[in-house]
C-alpha cells in the first residue's frame, strides 16, 4: 500500500484514518485558538477514501534538504487537503522550494477559489507557481467546482478535474441517496451556524447576520435545534469552556458592534447558552447529524457531513465557494441575499433532492476516476452509470 505525506493537515490523526484536533483532551490548550473543524471534516474524510500503510507530514515553513530528501525515499506521493487555498492572501510559506526539491507526486484533493465581492480574483506569483507544480506532478488536479477549474484554466492549467469534496464521499457509499421525509414528521433540525463573517466575501453583513438570526430564532419556535458550531472562539468557550470563560464569551459577543445590532438578543442568547454543539472531534458531528430529521445553515463541511450521512441538507449561499459547492452537487440552496422570503415547506420537495442524489453518484464516479487516474491506491467502489441510474443507454 501506499505511503503517503499530508501537506497542510488539519489535526492529529488516530485509529489510522480518524481525525480530530491537536491534543484535544486538553481543552483549555486550545479554548483560545480559532480552527476550523471542517477542515478536519476534509482530512479525515480524504484518510477514509485512500489505501495507504503509512502516514506521515510534510513541513512547508522550513527548507531542510536533507530531511526532504529522506521524505522522497520514504514515501510515494503528497496530499493536499481540500481548502480554500486559491485566493489572494494566501500564504504558501516556502511550499514552492520544498515541493520543487522534493519531486513526488502532489494529489490535490479537491481544493476551491475564492472570488472576493468586488473586483477580480488576484493571485500571488507564489500561489500561482505552486498550482503549477502541483498540476505538472500528476494527471489531472482535483477542483471543487466548476469556478475553480476555471479560475485555473485562465492560469494555462488545463488537467482540472471537477471532484467536489471528499467529505460528501467520507460513507463510500455510491449509491447513497437522500430521501425526505413527510415534512410533518421532522422534529429535530440541525443548524450549522457561521456567524463570523468577512465582508470581502459577503456582500451585505447585516442581511447575513439578521437572516442568520431569523433562521435560528424561527426554527428553535417549531423544532427541536442543535446548533452547530465549527470553531468561532466564544462558541466553543459556551460549549466547552468553564463557568468563567462562558460568561467571557457572552461579554464578548455583545461587546461585538455587528453582533449586538444584527444577531444577539435575549432569545438568541438562550439558544446559544442551551442549544450550541461543538466539538474538536470529527466522528462526533457524524454521530450529531444522524440525530437530526433535517440540517440546514452556512457550513460548507457540516452540511456535507449530513448529506454523507444519508441526512437532507440545504445550504444558505453568500459567497463563491458555497455556490460552487451547492452548484457542483446540486445541493438544494437558498441566497441570503435574494429577495425572496425564506420558507423551509417550499424545499420539501423531493425532486430537488433527487437532483442531488443522481449528481452525486456522477460526482463519486468522477472522484473515483481522478484517483485512478493518478494511480493512487483507493477503497472506492467501482461503478458503471449504468448501475448507479438504472439505465442501459448510459455510457
């Protein structure tokens, strides 16, 4: 089997293929430090798709020839976690000296552009340069959507495969399909919540603080709501922190000028104190979303992470990469920005999710293709459309 080196892992791996963040039984090592468990989402479900019998990291912030040397001897290929990378601040460090000296193989798994409000997309020379070394090191480079494989095509990239995420894959299941249920039936919803925003990537900040509000405020009035955070400091500290940190947390949220204005009220902050999930491990937003009937909210990976779960999803889009997500898997999706009202009854329709369940079995037989492809050992399953459709007439 493989071995393979993990360029920008999000935690520490255990069990061979979970994920869940750094020292994370010690919680107050990190109860001040904002990361992005969906990012951990990616990680562990990229572990879950590949045959590999050796796991290793590979360090961009330091040039040491000799130690990348010995990695080149010692392993077969890099991945690269599917992210956000493509966008202009992006900081490689010294990604392009290392990954030029070391020559193996760069699996890009199903990295996304970010297109900023207003303006065209900049990229650094250095963004620009590591793309192309990861492009010419295998046969094609896994995008997310069809945005990003434009974005590098205008590079001169033209070997981009359209793959989506690894975390709608993270089950292995290429029949998975998703099925509503009556829509009286649905008790338990589960919000995944995104309150920091940036207004580079979000048009307007009051309409997406208010409408996130409104959501929550109406949906806790006639289900029973988890909410479910994925990093946001205060958040984690009203989950995980002490009785003191708690009620640091809610100082500072309403000491926070957008969130005093547009998000926090008396009934937002009883939510918050009661309903708020959060946890530094991935296995346990598995165990979350197979509770609910139904999730719903901002979360590119938590929404997902229902989905590969067999669990109804939609997704409140704002910005670029989640109308890309939403586009590559035709996930059903609501613009906070449009002006339409929002009713959850006009989604429970079952055709819009059987949009999803037929493009995601094109999308899990284009993922499996892409590792083939590049020759990466996997334990995805092989498939023919023709099974997955139930049509002869499908190539």
């Amino acid at each position: 089997m493989s071995r393979i080196l993990v360029m920008i892992p999000s935690g520490e791996v255990y069990g061979h293929d979970n994920v869940r963040w750094y020292n994370c039984s010690d919680v107050q090592r990190s109860i001040n430090h904002y990361h992005n468990i969906g990012d951990a989402f990616v990680f562990d479900s990229s572990l879950k798709l590949l045959e590999f019998s050796k796991l290793g990291f590979l360090n961009i912030r330091e040039f040491d020839p000799v130690e990348i040397d010995r990695l080149k001897n010692e392993y077969d290929y890099v991945v690269l976690r599917g992210s956000n990378y493509i966008h202009r601040d992006m900081d490689w460090e010294l990604a392009e000296q290392v990954l030029r000296r070391l020559g193996l193989p760069v699996l890009a798994f199903g990295i996304g552009a970010q297109a900023p409000v207003n303006g065209k997309l900049q990229l650094s020379e250095a963004t620009k340069n590591v793309l192309r070394i990861i492009a010419e090191s295998t046969a094609s480079i896994g995008v997310r959507g069809a945005f990003t494989a434009q974005v590098l095509w205008d590079m001169g990239i033209g070997n981009a495969r359209i793959i989506g995420c690894p975390t709608a894959f993270r089950k292995n299941d290429p029949s998975l399909q998703i099925t509503l249920p009556r829509f009286g039936d649905v008790e338990k919803i589960g919000l995944t919540i995104r309150r920091e925003v940036s207004p580079a990537y979000a048009s307007d900040i009051r309409q997406y603080l208010t409408f996130h509000r409104n959501l929550i405020k109406s949906s806790a009035a006639k289900f029973d709501v988890t909410l479910m955070a994925q990093g946001e400091i205060e958040e984690k500290k009203l989950v995980l922190g002490t009785d003191v940190q708690k009620e640091e947390a809610m100082f500072s949220l309403r000491n926070n000028a957008w969130v005093r204005e547009w998000y926090l009220d008396d009934e937002m902050e009883r939510l918050y104190r009661t309903n708020l999930f959060y946890s530094d491990v991935v296995a346990d937003y598995d165990e979350v979303v197979k509770r609910c009937d139904f999730v719903l909210g901002y979360r590119l990976h938590g929404n997902l992470m229902a989905l590969a779960n067999g669990v109804p999803a939609l997704y409140f889009t704002y910005d670029s990469r989640t109308r890309e997500f939403a586009e590559t898997f035709k996930i059903p999706s609501f613009d906070v920005f449009s002006d339409e009202v929002f009713r959850l009854s006009d989604f429970w329709d079952q055709s819009r999710f059987d949009a999803f369940n037929l493009n995601y079995q094109k999308t899990y037989r284009a993922m499996h293709q892409f590792l083939n492809e590049n020759g990466i050992a996997n334990k995805m399953i092989a498939t023919r459309a023709s099974e997955l459709t139930g049509r002869r007439d499908v190539a």
